[in-house]
C-alpha cells in the first residue's frame, strides 16, 4: 500500500506525519486490496471560522475510490473523523460486494 501525505499552506511536522501514518496502516484490515492512500492536509484561510483545519483521505482500491473530506480546529480531529468515515465507506462497500 503506498501511503502519499500532501500539505498545503503549511509543513507538517514529524509528529502529525507520523501519527497519520500509524493510523492509515491500519485500513488494510478493512479492505486487504488497498492500493493506495492520499492525505490531503490544508488550512482554510478564512479569517472568521474556526473550523480551518481540513483533512482529505482518498483510498484507491481496484475498480474504486473512496473520498472523505472534513475539517475541525486540529488536524489530528480531522483526519480522525475523515479516517473513521471513510472506514464506514470501505465496510459498506464490502457489504454491498458479499450481498
């Protein structure tokens, strides 16, 4: 599985790398064809919103690609929330593929 961590507006430092890598390992005990997995990590500039901190995940797996997108005040509870979404994804897809 090839794992790409994108930022954007900002460099990521060791810490959040890392804890977004250890995360992302464990997808493959949700689907074991995962191909690859983008992260997409960007801060929003909107002066007024307290919500600026926006984790994108795109997992590709054959014939399919699933996509999450969310944003909170940390990108830890970002990418968090987007992870467990997009684990929802991958189990209802299986779901959907066994029916």
């Amino acid at each position: 599985m090839n794992v790409n961590i994108q930022t954007l507006h900002f460099d990521a430092d060791t810490k959040l790398v890392t804890f977004i890598e250890k995360k992302i390992s464990k997808l493959t005990q949700f689907h074991e064809r995962i191909t690859k997995v983008d992260v997409f990590l960007k801060l929003d500039n909107v002066a007024h919103n307290i919500k600026d901190k926006i984790a994108e995940i795109k997992v590709h797996v054959p014939r399919h690609d699933f996509f999450v997108k969310h944003s909170s005040k940390s990108f830890e509870e970002s990418f968090d929330v987007a992870l467990d979404s997009v684990i929802t994804q991958i189990k209802r897809k299986k779901e959907k593929m066994a029916a």
